[in-house]
C-alpha cells in the first residue's frame, strides 16, 4: 500500500519475525510488512544472527516506505543483547532474552550489591549473560553492549546510538538514579565505557539517510502496553503469546522482596509495573503436537468450564507472579481426551492471570478496573471471555493488538506525552463484560497445590 502521509512506522523486532506497522494521525493503519527470522537453540543457549535483524528490517521498510514519514521506533525482546566493536560491527551473535546459559552467575551479581539485586536480578536477564561473555574471553574495554533495538537504529541512522530506560532494565540500569551502578559495575569487572549512554523513550537518537527521525523505543511489553492504551493506573495489558506478560500502571516505584515483579520508567513519569511468567500457549503445542488448536477451540467454548486445570510450564522454573526456579507442571483433576488437555490449559493460565493481579494489588497497585487482552491467544474468543470470567473484571481487545503498532504511536508522541497521544490513536474494538461462572472452588485448590509445593515462598 502507498502511504499519502503523513505516517509513523513501527519496528517490532520479535523472535520468531519482524513487523512494520505505519499508521497515521489518527492511528489508521497505513500499511503493514512482516519478514521470518529463525533463531540457533543449543540446550540453555538462545542466540539469533544479528545480520538477519538488519536484513529482515530492511526489507520490511522498503516495503512499507512509500510517501511522507514523520519518524520511526523500534522495540525488541526484553534482555537481548550482542557485543560489538567501537563502531559497531557484532563481535558475537545475539543471546536471547531466554538464553539460561548464566543462570549461576547471578548469585556473583546479587553479591556485588545485595541491596540492589538481591530481588531484582533474574537469571536470564542480560547483566549475569554479559559475565559469562567475559568469563568466556570477551574483552568488555574494547567491546560495547549493544541492545538489539538500539543494534538496528545504528544501522537505520549510520552511527551508535543510545538505549533507552526500557532496554537497559535487564542490563543492571538503576531506573530511580537514572544511571549505570558504576560501584557495582566495578566490583563485577565491567568497565562503564562498555556501556551505552540512555535516554527515556522518544528520544530522538539520529535521522535516516533520508532524514526520517528514529526515536528511542521500548521492549516489546511496554510497545504492546502502548498499543492497548493501558498507560493510566488501574488499567492493564495482559499480553499472551508463547508466554504470559502482564504490565501496568501505578504513580510509585512497587518494592516486590519476591523479585516477580519488575518496573519499567513510564515514558510520561511513574511507572508500569509488571512480569513475565514462564506460562503461556506456548505449553499448547507441546501438549497437543499436531492437534487443530481452532476445532479444540470451538468445542471447548461449547465445553465450557471443567473440573481440571493444568498448571501449564514448557520448561522447569517460574519467573511471576511468584519466583520458583524448580517450579513443575501438574494437572488437578482428570484430562481423559485432547479436548479436556486443551481445556484445562486455557484455566491453568487464566488463573495464573488471576493470581498475578492478586499479587500486584498486594504489593499497592491501583485495583483493577480493566485489563486489555493482547497477544496471538486473542485469536481464541472463548479463552478472551473465560480470562474475563476469572478475573471478575472487563476485558478489552483493541483494535491493533501489535508492538509495531505501539512503536507506531510513540513515534508519533515524539517526544510529547505518549499518554495522550494513545488517547488518539488507540482504539478498542470489543469488550467483553464478566460472567459468574463455578471456577472459585478450583482457583482455591490450584493456589493451595502451588503452596503446598512450596512455589510461592
């Protein structure tokens, strides 16, 4: 499609592929573009080639930069990073928000500065996989860590450019100092200069050669948050795909001492408060190998709620609403057929959803009024109406429920309150109030075996 402008185009660079979105003033959707990419796993080890970033990009632009564009931002996977010289050639392949590879470094950081990280430091985040590198021989003096959103605006404007808050989370960022933990850094033996310079969300951080703005983006959460419009407290975005994302608002900084739950800087002041959990529909395909996920589907909605939940994990370990690195999946509960298997499932992660807002409001988030539904599970209108129908509240599914498309309206903001402009640009197109429904008793018998397994503490 041929964009009249003006536009904004957002850059979604996921796993599994990339996605450009242009949307105008009024957040219309201009024109869309999408390219694979595949990554390497090699038992903990998650890594993906950083040239087929550049390449996936720029073919998805040329495709969908046609006509007068105001700007452009990028987000990525949380926690990934590559290391890469002083002008920015990769010197390693990019390791994966998932790579588990530095799971025992993480007690050396905590180490470092207890205070600091003894509840805000996770295992696969990319502070303890920067340690392995250089255990592995990597020379951080003459090296820079390089976030893989920020890799691909280098690229788009011809120079390094900085991080944002939102990116270098994972990577040991003190968000309430707004600096590196130089004391800390010290003690690990990480010079600074290896470091980027980062600025909040919206920044301008160079011009294509063609003279379009790129503006410091967001991890793809916090792009999918903005794509919801969930940026004022009390309102929510719950993102599930592979796994289970939860993010939102609130004015103060939430202390979690489990360390489930982690703040981003909300672009606009406050925070967005949220996790990720190691559940998902991921656990589907898994389960269900070679099984129709859309007749399941259909016949679970005619179903409806059964006696049985699946607490569903793809792998040992859970990372929210609680911290339990030995955490298994167990069934409560019979599952006699592929349909009861699916069904279950569909429970086992509304009710994690529901333990994971209990959990934030204990720590003082603002009450739930809403939530906004987004993520590929969206697909499935009868999991949308049952994930209402456990959380007791309403749920929004908005009108383009995409990263790329809240990339799109912070480009848009440039610079401004991004707040407002989603207010603009964001659209729901259903909402789906709650129903009484009989699932209670077994919500209280799942929390009960997560205790009695001793997972939440």
């Amino acid at each position: 499609m041929i964009v009249a402008g003006p536009g904004w185009i957002g850059v979604d660079l996921g796993t599994q592929s990339v996605r450009a979105v242009v949307a105008d003033a009024d957040g219309i959707v201009l024109a869309r573009a999408t390219r694979p990419l595949t990554s390497h796993r090699d038992g903990a080890r998650h890594e993906q080639d950083p040239q087929a970033w550049l390449d996936a990009v720029d073919g998805v632009l040329a495709e969908v930069t046609q006509g007068r564009i105001e700007g452009i931002s990028i987000c990525s996977t949380s926690g990934t990073f590559l290391l890469t010289d002083p002008s920015g050639r990769p010197v390693t392949p990019a390791l994966m928000y998932d790579d588990a590879r530095a799971a025992d470094r993480r007690d050396h950081i905590v180490d470092a500065d207890p205070e600091r990280w003894s509840t805000a430091m996770q295992p696969t985040w990319a502070l303890p996989k920067i340690l392995a590198l250089v255990a592995d021989g990597y020379d951080l003096a003459s090296q820079r860590v390089v976030h893989s959103a920020d890799f691909v605006a280098a690229h788009l404007v011809g120079h390094p450019v900085a991080t944002d808050t939102s990116h270098a989370l994972k990577t040991g960022y003190d968000l309430i100092a707004d600096t590196w933990p130089t004391a800390a850094f010290e003690k690990l033996g990480l010079p600074i200069s290896a470091f980027p310079d980062v600025v909040l969300p919206g920044t301008e951080l160079g011009r294509t050669s063609a003279g379009v703005p790129v503006y410091a983006g967001m991890t793809d959460g916090c792009a999918a948050q903005i794509a919801a419009g969930a940026l004022a407290p009390g309102a929510w975005n719950s993102v599930l795909g592979t796994t289970l994302v939860l993010k939102g608002v609130s004015k103060d900084l939430l202390d979690d001492p489990t360390g489930a739950v982690y703040s981003h800087r909300h672009p606009d002041g406050g925070w967005l408060p949220g996790g990720a959990s190691s559940t998902g529909a991921g656990v589907l395909t898994e389960l269900l190998p070679g099984a129709d996920l859309d007749a399941l589907d259909q016949a679970a909605r005619a179903l409806g709620p059964i006696d049985a939940v699946t607490y569903p994990l793809t792998k040992t370990g859970e990372r929210f609403p609680f911290v339990a690195p030995r955490a298994e999946p167990f069934t409560l509960g019979a599952t006699p057929d592929d349909l009861h298997t699916y069904a279950a499932v569909l429970q086992g992660v509304a009710f994690i959803e529901r333990l994971a807002f209990e959990h934030l409001e204990k720590l003082g988030a603002d009450p739930v009024r809403s939530v906004s539904l987004t993520g590929g599970a969206t697909r499935s209108g009868y999991w949308n109406q049952l994930r209402s129908d456990v959380l007791g509240v309403p749920v929004e599914l908005p009108a383009v429920p995409d990263p790329a498309y809240g990339m799109a309206v912070l480009a848009a903001s440039a610079g401004t309150e991004v707040t407002a402009t989603a207010r603009r640009m964001v659209r729901v197109d259903h909402i789906l109030e709650p129903r009484k429904q009989s699932l209670d008793d077994l919500y209280g018998e799942f929390v009960a075996e997560l205790d009695r397994r001793g997972y939440r503490g």
